[in-house]
C-alpha cells in the first residue's frame, strides 16, 4: 500500500511540476510574433525581453529557435553567445520538422540532477492553416519534485517501521497471551495421555481459550472418574475371573487370546504369558476340526477330551461373541467346564444300570427257567422238584442279599446311614470273627454229608497290646466278613490265610493275606469299584454280587479310615484296614 502511494503520489507531484513549467499563451504568442517580423535584430532584442520576464524558478533554461533551425534566444546568460548559430540538438530539429511536442527526463552526471525537458512547436495561425515557424525549448530542475518524494518516503518508511515494531510488539503480547494458554493446554493433554490427572489449566478469562481451558480441566476431572471407574471394574473383571470355577478366555476379531484366566490356563496345562496372542484354535488343538469362521457363525458347544494316560481331563468350551450394537464383531468369549467328574458320573451311572439289570437279569432268567419246568411238570419229580426250589430259593436269596447292598449304598451315598459308634476292644472283636470262621470250617469238616469243602487255615497275628477303638460293631463285622469270604473264595484248597492287627503312632493297622490267584496289577485300581470282579464268571458262580468291597470302602469312610489292597497276580492279595486310633489311659476306665 505504501509503495502504490507513494507512486501515485510521485506522478501527481510531476503532473503537477509539468503543468507549472509549461509557458503561458501569452509568452507563445509573442514569441510566435517576434519569429514572424522581418527585423531580426529587433525581434531577437524581443525575444530576450520575453525571456527575461519568464519567473519561474523552476525552469532552468529556455531556448527559442526558428524554423531555420536559428537559435534566436537563450535564458541562460551563459548561451547567449549562442545565439544567431544553428541548433545541434536533433530533438529540436525533429520537433519542428513534424510538428509535435517532445517532452523527457534526463539525469545530468555533470550536476547529478534530474531534468525535465519539453520541446513544443511555434505555431502561425494563418485562416485556416498553421504553420511551424519555430520551436520553443524548456529544461525544468525536477530536485524540487523529488526531495519532496523522498521525504515522504522517509516519512512512510519511518512511520511503518515505526508501526512495524508496534505491531510486532503487539504480536507477540497478543501471541504470548493466546500461546501461553494453549502451550498449558497441550501440557495438560499430555499428562493425560500418559495417565497424570493431577494438574489443573490456569484460566486467564472468559473468552474462548478461558472456555477451552475449563473444558480441559472438566474433561481431566472426567476421564479421572472413568479412568478409576474403569480400573474398579478391571480389578472386579479380574477377581471374578481368578475365583471362577470355570475357564474364560477372550480373543480379538481375529481369533488371537487376549485374556485368559488362571483356571484356563491350568485346564489346559499353559503358562498365560505364552498364551497372549496365539489363535485360540492353537490353543485349544481344535484347528484341524474347526475353522475360526465356522465357530463364529455357529456357536455350539465343543467338547474337548484332554485325557492322557495319567489322568482323565474332558471340558466342555463354550463360545459367544462379543458384539456392538452396529453388529460388529469384535472378538469372541469362551468359557471352559469340566465335565471330567460330570462324564465319569454319567458314565459310572449308565455302567451301574447295566450291571444292576445285568446282574438281576440272571437270577430271574435263572428263576424263570426252573419254574417254567415246575410249571410243566417237573414238581410232580420228587427228586428233581426240591432241587429246583432249592435253585430258586437260591437264586432269591441272592437277588434279596444285592438289593440290601444297593439299599446300603444308597444311604451311605446320601448319607443317611448312622453309625452307632461304641468303644470296643478290636483285638477281642477280631478274634470274635475270625473264630466265628474256624467254626465254620469245623462244622463243614464234622459234615457226614458226601460233599467236599475247601479246607483253610487261619493264621493270627496281633499285638498283645489292646487297641481300643470306636466303631460300629455290625458295621465293621460285615466289613471284614466281606474281605475273609473273598479270602476263602480266592484260595486254593489248603491255603492259609493270614490275619494281622498292630499299631502305629496315631492308627491301628488291620490286614487279611491270602494264597489265592491274586489280582490283575490293571484292576487294582477297580476293586473297590461297584459291580466290579476280576473274574467275572468265577465271581458269579460263586454267588457274589459285587458290591461288597464297594460297601466295605463306604463304611471305612465313615470311620474316617483307609482300605487298600496290596496283591501279585499268582501269588495273593492283602487287604489293609486303617482305623484312626488314640490311645485311652487305663487310670480314666478305673475313676470311671
């Protein structure tokens, strides 16, 4: 803007300087008037009248010349001896030649000063034409006019500079106040990005940056509170998941773990840390079976049989996705249970139903054959009749003896089977069974009878010391008659069975040793199992039900005890009893 005015202000003062330099009307004409007379001496003493009068401080020089090219007349008294010589200067000659006005700047070195210069045509009004008849020459000093500008220029260029610095000045009090406000604002965004929410935005006004910057310190107050709500609910997420009894595992859309929880991570026997980021699909060796797609289109439950040799490990993964409200997915829950003891129930349970029914089936199919053949007949046989009925009633005793062993199981498995507990002396109650055996064999041996028996010998071996014990006398009688029936069952013809009772620190030891085949190494861990015999046709032939080491275990366990059993396949097996034990002081049964 300053250099267009002063510009504009340069060709206006020059304008105006040309305007004052032009000769009058008055000065033309006479000069035109003193060119025309034929008196050249008078007219040029004229000429230099008029020149004389010209009062103009501007104008530096003017000449007159004719047509002729004749200088006439001179301001400047210095060329006056030019007068009466013609002219050398071709811009004169080509003013009068055609007639036109010249006009230019020049710059003299001689004075260093700047010119203006302007050549305009005498012309002789005569009627109608006009003719040339000299030309009149003015060389104007332009200093004047440019001292002028340039003292405007200084005076612009001082005065923007001037404005210049205020203006900078002002910049940078207004910049410091509008930056200093947004530098604490960015400040305190950058604490919070990295978590800090303590500090607080000064507030210069309330303007626009006063505004912003309370809206910065309420969205730091803001994203406190859900920062810490957040957490609380991330520290509530991660103790829920640590004391679930289920795995949980979360993924991204892509599949890969992005959460896992202890319970997980030991079902599945994986260190979490190496976990994070793998596909779910590796880590649950289900790729080969399922694509990430076909699981996330189709949410069914998959069962997963981890079972090794060592243990028996299955779980049932359940998927489901985790959604937006536009519907996208992005990622996917899976929750893993163990059905490990849920499977071995159902199939306990499903085993237990085909072996009950397996087991009654035979009787009555036994039952309903011979009484068939009563039916047809056979009763009317005096020999033949009673042993049927004797078959029969056989086959019944067994079937009533495998009821009241379920019915026995099922109250311990409720448990409401009670024992009655009394202090007995289990040397004298062991001896009191195993007596009761030894009758047994001498009965069978005093027999008359034509029938062969299995002869056995039972060998004891206890401490002499009395153990004093609480437990349920029937209980614990029908216990060890189940194990010496075995005994007897299992030993060959003149075997021995070995009977032991001693005494540890804080438990009573009870242990039966036979002679006989021994049990398989596989089955040791099924004996105590119900329905369970390792020689399923021998068992059955001998009457046995298999539940009797099945009722024995329950009933060590209400005592608090153990049972076990130690055996070499082809040389005996040894069943063990371990009772808790305390020993009374004989003084206490005195006083009492």
């Amino acid at each position: 803007m300053g250099a267009v005015f002063v510009q504009q202000l340069k060709s206006d003062n020059i304008k105006t300087f040309k305007q004052r330099v032009e000769l009058s009307t008055y000065v033309d004409n006479s000069l035109i008037a003193s060119l025309n007379s034929s008196d050249t001496a008078a007219a040029n003493q004229k000429i230099r009248k008029v020149l004389e009068d010209i009062n103009n401080e501007n104008i530096s020089e003017i000449q007159v010349v004719d047509v002729k090219g004749t200088i006439r007349g001179d301001s400047d008294v210095n060329n006056r001896s030019l007068v009466g010589q013609k002219t050398t200067d071709a811009e004169i000659k080509q003013v009068i030649y055609n007639s036109r006005s010249f006009t230019k700047t020049t710059y003299d070195k001689r004075d260093n000063r700047r010119y203006y210069i302007a050549i305009t045509p005498l012309l002789s009004v005569s009627g109608n034409t006009n003719t040339v008849v000299g030309a009149v020459y003015v060389k104007a000093n332009m200093e004047t006019v440019y001292d002028s500008i340039n003292s405007v220029v200084v005076i612009f260029a001082t005065a923007s500079l001037i404005a210049t610095a205020i203006g900078m000045a002002l910049a940078i009090v207004i910049s410091r106040a509008i930056t200093r406000p947004i530098d604490e604002m960015k400040k305190q965004t950058s604490r919070i990005a990295r978590g800090d929410y303590s500090g607080q935005v000064r507030i210069y006004g309330q303007d626009e940056l006063g505004q912003l910057a309370q809206a910065v310190n309420n969205l730091s107050v803001k994203i406190e509170e859900a920062q810490e709500s957040s957490e609380a609910e991330r520290r509530r997420l991660d103790s829920v998941l640590s004391h679930m009894s289920d795995g949980v595992i979360a993924t991204d859309r892509r599949g890969n773990i992005t959460i896992i929880n202890e319970m997980a991570s030991e079902d599945l026997n994986v260190n979490p840390d190496e976990v994070i980021g793998r596909s779910i699909l590796d880590v649950l060796d289900i790729r080969s079976q399922y694509t990430l797609r076909e699981i996330l289109e189709n949410q069914d439950e998959i069962i997963l049989d981890l079972s090794d040799a060592e243990h028996e490990q299955i779980l049932n993964a359940y998927f489901s996705l985790i959604q937006r409200e536009s519907g996208f997915i992005s990622g996917l829950v899976c929750v893993l249970h163990d059905v490990t003891e849920q499977q071995k129930i159902d199939r306990e349970r499903r085993q237990f139903v085909s072996n009950v029914s397996h087991e009654l089936r035979t009787p009555l199919t036994s039952m309903r054959s011979y009484i068939e053949a009563l039916n047809d007949g056979a009763w009317k046989d005096p020999e033949v009749a009673p042993q049927f009925l004797k078959v029969t009633q056989d086959e019944t005793d067994r079937m009533i003896r495998m009821i009241n062993d379920l019915l026995s199981l099922s109250r311990m498995d409720s448990g409401r089977l009670q024992l009655e507990l009394e202090l007995v002396n289990l040397n004298e109650l062991f001896n009191y069974i195993l007596n009761r055996f030894d009758m047994m064999l001498d009965k069978d041996n005093n027999d008359t009878r034509d029938t062969k028996t299995k002869n056995y010998t039972i060998k004891r071996d206890f401490t002499k010391r009395d153990l004093w014990v609480e437990i349920d006398t029937d209980k614990f009688i029908q216990v060890v008659d189940n194990i010496m029936n075995n005994a007897i069952k299992y030993s060959p013809d003149g075997g021995v069975i070995t009977c032991r009772l001693l005494e540890t620190h804080n438990h009573v030891i009870l242990s039966i040793t036979d002679q006989g085949l021994g049990i398989p190494k596989k089955d040791l861990n099924h004996v105590f199992d119900r329905f369970f015999r390792v020689d399923k046709a021998r068992s059955r032939a001998q009457g046995g039900t298999g539940l009797g080491l099945a009722i024995s275990k329950e009933v060590i366990a209400l005592h608090h005890g153990k049972i076990w059993v130690d055996s070499i396949e082809g040389k005996g097996s040894t069943f063990y009893i371990s009772l808790p034990y305390e020993e009374y002081e004989g003084d206490a049964w005195d006083e009492a």
